[in-house]
C-alpha cells in the first residue's frame, strides 16, 4: 500500500542585489589592504553595499516579488512568510510584516527568524515543518540582509568579508509518494551551541548598549570550527535520506570564505565542479547568501528539475544546518 505524504516543493526563486558594487581595489581606497590579500584569504573579489534607499526590507520585498512571479504565484497564494535576518530595518515590527505588507498581504502568518549565516536554513526547516503538518499551503521563505549597516569599516579582517542582499523562494506543501526521487525536501538538520558567542558576534544591542553596535569576529575560530560543524549535519542528512555524497547533484553552501566552502567539500567528497560558489560576486551576504547562490545556478541552467540540492549553513551563535531538496 502507497503511504501518502506531504513534501515542501520548490516552485519558485529570486533574488535582488543594490545597485553598487564595491571591488577589492575599491575597499583598498578605505582600509590598509589589497585586492590579493583579500582574495587569497577568501576568494572574494567584489561585494554589493546597499545606499540609503536600500534596506532589507525593500530588497527582500523585491527578491520575493521575482520568486512568486517565476512560480507562477501572487501573494493572495501565501499563507506563511518567513524572513531569516540579523539586520532589521527597525527593531521592530519584523521584516517579514513590512514585506507583508508591501506585497499587499493581509492573511497568513509573516515573522522573523534570528540565526545569523543560518537563517535560510533555519527558516526552510520551519517552514518545511508547518507545511507538511497541513497548518499552511504555500511559503514565502527570504533570506535578506544589510550586514554593511553592522561593520566597521575600521576593521579590515572584517570590512572586506560582507555584503548586502536578499534572496527568496517559494515552497508549496504537495502530495507525495515520499520517494527520493520525488520533488520537495527530503531531510533537514539543524544545530546550536550557544557557548561560542565570543567568536563572531556584534557588540551592540537595545537590552545592552541601546546602539546597533559593531560586527566582531575571530576569523581563526569561526574556521577551525565551520568544516567540522558543517560536514556533520551534512552527514546527518545523507544518513536521513540513504544516500551518499556522490548521489547530490549540487552542493549550495553559505557563501562565507572560499577555502571553509572548498575544504568542507574535499572532507564530504564532492567534486569541486558540483559546488555551487558566489562569494567571489556576493561576499558574505548572511542568511541572503545561498538563496543568492541558488538563484544564480537556476538562472544559469545549472540546478534544474529533478536535481539533487544540498544547501548548509553556519552563523553566529554558533548556528548551523542542512536542507537536503530535491528540485
């Protein structure tokens, strides 16, 4: 006998970027460094700053008005709307009922998820959980950010490493046979160890310093941390699913450091040619940067139907997580 069950399908993806970017060259015209410095340390070679105009909530509003108009969707479709972000326009309201409104949304459900880097992961997972439960139909989930509003741009281990950005994608709750080979998310991991804090971390808040305060990071720690951290909700994944690394298709990790994306693959065993990599256009976007990425390799005819996609993430807190979809 056939058991049917619920998967999250991907029906649809978009992102948006500010109009400017800032060249490595350019960033050496502000601190005491060089394109090849940057490079070397982290593949990145430009990055998007958004300008007055710009903030999370109108670049997460717009990523979301390409994702529903590529699946086919409007917002009267959407009964859920999750945003993963560390950089709110306001403190509050959130940045999913800003988006919400602006898509002319009065229904459903909208709020915000805090988990740095992780956010799109952390926010895929729950909205994974509350459609296959039935409570909801179909899922607006965003991953936006204005981490230039967070830096000092004093700081040259850190000023150079971000960007801005959003990215968004629908899912929609589907009958399935539960098969690997059938559309939707197959399996997902999440993580937290709150005794890291001191390793990246911003040094302001409104419970403490009442300021929006500084980005800080120990560059050092957050790597020797992120392969180990990230390989094993990956392992944890393909355990859940029966598969192996060779099975996926195509590798969409949190665009953070070019040498954490390449080491973490070369410990899975998957092939450099199957990663998916935009820190070198992007930068560190935050929660923006995988739905970033996966738009770029689903515009450029590389993640297509049928596909299997492993995305990952790992952000301050520590945070981090896996989603295992099949496309």
């Amino acid at each position: 006998m056939t058991v049917t069950k619920i998967r999250s399908v991907v029906r649809g993806v978009g992102s948006c970027l500010p109009a400017k970017a800032i060249t490595n060259a350019e960033m050496a015209t502000r601190v005491d460094t060089t394109d090849e410095w940057i490079q070397q340390r982290t593949g990145i070679k430009q990055r998007y700053i958004a300008d007055a105009s710009e903030t999370t909530s109108t670049l997460g509003a717009r990523a979301a008005e390409i994702a529903l108009e590529r699946a086919g969707l409007t917002a009267a479709d959407i009964d859920l709307l999750i945003v993963g972000t560390s950089t709110p326009d306001y403190t509050f309201p959130a940045v999913a009922t800003q988006i919400q409104a602006h898509l002319g949304m009065n229904h459903g459900v909208a709020f915000d998820l805090q988990a740095v880097c992780s956010g799109f992961v952390f926010a895929v997972t729950t909205a994974d959980k509350f459609l296959i439960s039935g409570s909801h139909k179909r899922a607006l989930v965003i991953g936006a950010e204005t981490f230039s509003r967070l830096l000092d741009w004093e700081d040259r281990t850190t000023c150079v490493l971000f960007g801005d950005g959003a990215g968004a994608m629908v899912l929609e709750a589907v009958e399935s046979d539960g098969a690997l080979t059938s559309p939707g998310v197959i399996s997902t991991q999440l993580r937290s160890d709150g005794r890291h804090r001191a390793k990246l971390f911003v040094d302001g808040g409104p419970s403490t310093t009442r300021t929006v305060g500084h980005l800080r990071m120990e560059g050092k720690e957050v790597f020797k941390h992120a392969v180990g951290m990230v390989t094993d909700v990956i392992k944890a994944c393909f355990k859940d699913a029966g598969i192996a690394a060779a099975d996926i298709d195509w590798f969409v990790p949190h665009q953070a450091n070019r040498r954490i994306i390449d080491a973490s693959a070369d410990r899975l065993g998957i092939p450099r040619e199957k990663v998916v990599v935009t820190v070198d256009i992007h930068g560190n976007t935050s929660a923006a940067s995988i739905p970033l990425a996966l738009d770029v390799a689903v515009s450029d005819g590389r993640i297509k139907k049928g596909d299997l996609v492993m995305i990952e993430a790992m952000g301050g807190g520590f945070t981090w997580g896996a989603a295992l979809i099949r496309w």
